[in-house]
C-alpha cells in the first residue's frame, strides 16, 4: 500500500482558520445627482385660493352697493330718455310721477313735448305751454318739461287755460273737444271753424321736432 502524499487533513481539534476580512467600507456621503438650483418659493395653491376668494368678495361687495344705491333709487324714469316732439301720458303723482314716451296717434296720448330741460331752479315755460316736472331721487337732478296738448281731433278736455297739463275728459262730461288741427302756426287770424269756442296756436322752434299747429275746440 502506497503513503498518501497529498495534503493532510488538519488535526480535528485544531482551531479554525479565520479569513481575512475584505469588507469594502462605503464613504459615509455618497455622491448624488447634481443638486438643481434652489426653486423661488411662491404662493401656494391654497394662498392663490384664499386671495381669489378675497378678491371675489370686494368685486361683490361693489357690486351689491352698486345694486342697493339703484334699489334705493327706484326705478329708472322715462322723462329722461323723452326729446321734443314725442308724445306722452303722464302717470303717478308726486316723487313718483312719471311721463312715458307713446305713439302721437295713441287716442291715450293727450300731449306733445315741445322743450325739455333740467328741474333745477326757477324755470317756467312759454304762455300756452303747460309746466311738468319729473323727480329722479339719488339719480341726479329732475327733469323739467313744457308741454303742448297733442294736435289730435278728437280728444276732450275742460280747463285748457291752466299752468299745468290739463288731463284727458271723457267726452260726455267734457267742456271742450278739438275739432280741427291746422299744421301751422296763427296767432293773428284763425283757421278754426265758425262758433269755435277756444283755439290755441303752437309755434315750433326751428331747429326742434316740435310741429307747429293750430288746435280748434268746440263745446261737446
């Protein structure tokens, strides 16, 4: 039997054998990306939201004092949009009187604008013409009107001499009823009928759409 040359076996109560350790120890900062600049703080969504709300809420309040100052002012009058030569009703009384722009040939609109103006002081309109005023309270100054009576066979009346527009009469109970309009104006000789009993002539003023007229009554 051959000796075994190879290598021995180490003896069973021999102690192990330690490895070297080759722990590859990291550095304790570790290189990282590339750092990106330092962002520029800004508002913040919910910042945003609450100066928005903010804003939101002095745009309404505006708008709502807007809206009570119109409330308090009441309705818009129609004087204010009236020109010379419309014609008109009347309505109300007072702070809330009114006149309301209607077609000429309406059998409900007894008078014609001839000037209008601002209710501001003393003013007063010419002999023949009948004086109105409209209120537009917190809406700036009244508006001052003179008007004729509407040029229209047919409509009723009883005291046409008086300062303010005389109202529309029921023709049955009525003193006067125009009987004739002439498109022009005579303050010498009258175009009226025989046993006219009243005339009132109108004079337009050129540049104004105010038509001159004669207007003819007769007693009912």
């Amino acid at each position: 039997m051959s000796e075994n040359t190879g290598t021995p076996f180490p003896p069973q109560n021999a102690p192990h054998q330690q490895w070297p350790q080759h722990q590859q120890q990291w550095p304790h900062q570790q290189q990282g990306w590339p750092q990106q600049p330092p962002k520029k703080k800004g508002l913040s969504t919910k910042v945003k939201v609450l100066l928005l709300v903010a804003a939101l809420v002095v745009v309404g309040g505006g708008l709502g004092l807007v809206f009570v100052l119109k409330a308090a002012a009441g309705p818009e009058k129609q004087a204010g949009k009236l020109t010379e030569g419309d014609c008109v009703v009347l309505t109300g009384s007072g702070k809330e009187a009114d006149a309301v722009k209607t077609p000429c040939d309406s059998p409900q609109a007894p008078y014609a604008v001839s000037l209008t103006g601002v209710n501001k002081g003393d003013w007063d309109c010419k002999e023949g013409f009948y004086r109105y005023a409209v209120e537009t309270p917190l809406r700036g100054e009244g508006v001052a009107l003179c008007l004729a009576i509407n040029a229209k066979v047919g409509l009723c009346f009883d005291d046409i001499e008086s300062k303010t527009p005389p109202p529309l009469k029921d023709c049955g109970s009525a003193r006067l009823k125009i009987s004739e309009v002439f498109p022009q104006s005579s303050m010498v000789n009258s175009p009226c009928a025989e046993g006219t009993a009243n005339v009132i002539s109108y004079a337009s003023y050129g540049t104004s759409k105010f038509k001159s007229a004669t207007i003819c009554f007769v007693k009912p």
